[in-house]
C-alpha cells in the first residue's frame, strides 16, 4: 500500500527506532467504511460513488471513487473533496462539449495560424516542457513564462506569437478552471483533457459561455485548498501566472525570514504546483507575527516529495492559522524530529497537524512521550489538535498524561 511519501514516512521511521514492543492494547489502524465516516453527498453523487473500503494508514484515509469518467483515487480526506469537484467539472465541460456552439467553435479555430499552441500546452503542472527549441530559449523552466516578450530583439518572430498564443491559452484555461471551482494546476489528467478543448474552443475558436449557466452536478464545494485562502486567492491563480505567482511568492517567503536557499529549494518542489505553493506560503503568511515560519518553509521543500505532501503542508499551515487568530495565539514554530509544532503564547506546546485518523498505536505512543519530554521545559501544557479523527483509546490515553485533545478541526468530508 502506497504511503504518504515525505512527511508521515520520516515521522513514522523515526518513531520506529524508539518504539517498544506493541503489547495487547495498542490499536491497528483500522479500514474504514465510507457510509460510516463520510456526508450523503460526499458519498454518492450524480456522477461518482465512493467506494466501501476505506483503509488508513500513515495520516491518509484513502479513497477509491467510481465516476461515470472512470476511477479516481484520493489519498487523503482533502484530495476526496477535491477529486469529486473535478468530477462535477468534468460532467459540466462534457456537457458544453455537446453544443452546437461548440463545435462552431472548434471549426473556426481549426481555421486559424494558432493551432500549435494547443499542442504546446497539455498540462498546466509542466506548462512548456515539451516546446520546440525556438520557445525554450524564452523559459527558465517548465511552469514559467517569459518575461522578456516584446523586450528581448529576436529574429524569430513567429516564436514571439507562438509564446503569446501559448500565454493566451494558459490564460484562458486558469480562468475556466477557476470558474469552476477546480485547480488548473491538478494532476487528474481528465479533467485537464477536458480543460484543454473548452479552453481551445474559448481562446481560439471565440466560444463565449457562461460557467454560472452550465449544469450544476451537486458538488460539494470549493476544495481547493484550505480555508485560510479564499476569495483573493481563487483571483490570483486566475489572473496570475505561474512565473507571476513564483515571484510573490518568493518575496513574502523571504519577507517573512526564511532563507534563500529554503525558499529556492522550495519553490524548485516539484509536489508543489503553482496553486499548493502560493496556498501554503499565503497561509503561512497568515501566521502573522509567529517566529520561526522558515523552518516549515525548509521541511516542505526538503521532505516534500507528493501532491499528498504538499497538501499536508497547505492544510497544516492552515490549520495553524485557524489556531493562532482564534483560541490559541501562536508565538513561534518548532520541530519535534522532522514534524513542525507550534509554541503558543501562553507556554503551550502545540502540536497542529493535517492527520486523517489517528489510533494508539505503538508510534502514536512514543510520539506522545516525545512531545512530553519536548515541553517539560517549556511549561509542560499540551495541545493535540488534528484534522480529522482522533479515535476513543488514543483520546483516552493522551488526555490521560495531561494533554488536551481536539480533533474534527476541519472535519472536511466526514460526517
């Protein structure tokens, strides 16, 4: 069974090299039922069905889901949410695909000197990455567009147009995505096929549709990333591009402390597309006045290794915030091993982690008389505050060592 691959992987091996025997009372992780732990529409929809069997391990429920568009897998309660809007998605861009407006479209950008630039851009994530020498010259790297067009002299005029059809393109494609309330940087390769024609159609054939009027196919909300980023960041992927987004990015990183090395290394992560990037940097931007923020910024762009990774570190950072503006404001980041935990202001230690469901097990225990030993001097009061599920023996046991247990904090899917 495949793990999540950077953060939970570290964190588990080196809680293995202290953990004792188990002995009879420890947990195992349990496999789970969807129709216990998940809402009725999350389950089922118009167009998906999600799958009985549950299994968790290693921070994730995962998920298998059935779609009239094929089977998706969702490693985490995060990823569900987002699978099954691009699920709906996909449904309402089939459904303009049917139009006769559509196909007028496709005819008049079949007509048109435009047609490479389709071609150039099939994946949002590697944007460029297979472009003809003549366009590579205008790029750093895949995901980045030029900022020397119509600056730079070049003889090879017809490479400029191209780039501008590409960036055309690019553009109009984030801007259907985001109509939709889908990533346009997702790694589900349908609805990327399906973003490209209504993009093509849009950009090239001068298809002009209203998202507000397609039919709607019950999603469950926008799941883009994590609550501490709405409104202005559904603007800035639109509007922005990725080379755009990289260096705001960069600047509020650097502004906030960390290192040029963490920052380079982390904006380099392949995990992070354009979207989980500038989340998790906006969100920890929202840790306004906490310490230490660039060690988080190092972890993430060392240990990252996934999209479910990346999507650990957006959510924990939210997760964070939600803390530190509400209940429990937050003086500085730390590390217990490899995992961030937050010290409050008060003297808490607090341990805020995007964690699916959490059982007694052998690790879970060291892992506690870790954190015990970390706060002896600092105060000695804890908070474990998770995601999802903290299960009734794991509760039982940490609340009796003194720590205050709270979990469900952003509950997302479940019931």
């Amino acid at each position: 069974m495949r793990t999540l691959a950077g953060f939970a992987t570290v964190f588990l091996s080196a809680l293995a090299l202290h953990a004792q025997p188990a002995p009879s009372d420890y947990e195992e992780l349990p496999e789970l039922k969807a129709s216990e732990i998940l809402r009725d529409t999350v389950l089922n929809g118009p167009n998906h069905k999600v799958r009985e069997e549950v299994p968790t391990g290693s921070g994730a429920n995962r998920f298998t889901i059935d779609s009239n568009f094929g089977i998706f897998t969702a490693e985490g309660n995060a990823m569900l949410l987002r699978r099954i809007d691009e699920v709906n998605a996909i449904a309402r861009l089939k459904e303009v695909s049917k139009t006769d407006e559509f196909t007028e479209a496709l005819k008049k950008a079949a007509m048109k000197p435009v047609n490479t630039a389709k071609a150039l851009v099939t994946d949002p994530v590697k944007t460029l990455s297979a472009v003809p020498k003549g366009l590579k010259k205008f790029m750093n790297r895949a995901g980045d567009t030029v900022k020397s067009i119509g600056k730079k002299k070049d003889p090879e005029e017809s490479d400029t147009n191209r780039m501008q059809d590409v960036i055309g393109f690019t553009t109009a494609k984030r801007k259907v995505a985001i109509s939709l309330g889908v990533d346009p940087y997702t790694t589900n390769d349908v609805l990327q096929k399906e973003l490209d024609d209504i993009a093509w159609a849009n950009f090239a054939g001068g298809m002009v549709f209203s998202i507000g009027t397609m039919p709607i196919g019950g999603g469950v909300g926008m799941a883009l990333t994590a609550t501490q980023v709405t409104g202005n960041f559904e603007t800035m992927l639109r509007e922005k591009t990725p080379a755009d987004l990289k260096a705001m990015n960069r600047k509020i990183l650097l502004g906030m402390g960390a290192s040029t090395a963490d920052v380079d290394r982390f904006l380099k992560n392949p995990a992070f597309s354009p979207s989980a990037q500038t989340a998790f940097v906006l969100n920890l931007q929202a840790l306004d006045g906490v310490a230490n923020r660039g060690t988080f910024v190092r972890l993430a762009g060392t240990i990252s290794s996934s999209e479910a990774d990346a999507i650990f570190c957006v959510q924990t950072a939210a997760l964070m915030g939600n803390l530190h503006k509400g209940e429990k404001p937050l003086a500085r980041i730390e590390l217990l091993g490899d995992f961030p935990i937050c010290l409050a202001k008060d003297g808490t230690t607090v341990v805020a982690l995007q964690w699916d469901y959490a059982a007694f097990t052998p690790m879970a225990d060291q892992f506690a008389r870790d954190l015990s030993d970390f706060s002896k001097d600092k105060g000695g009061n804890r908070l474990v505050a998770l995601s999802g599920t903290v299960s009734p023996r794991l509760r039982q046991e940490l609340e009796a060592r003194g720590d205050t247990v709270k979990d469900r904090l952003a509950p997302g899917p479940l019931k």
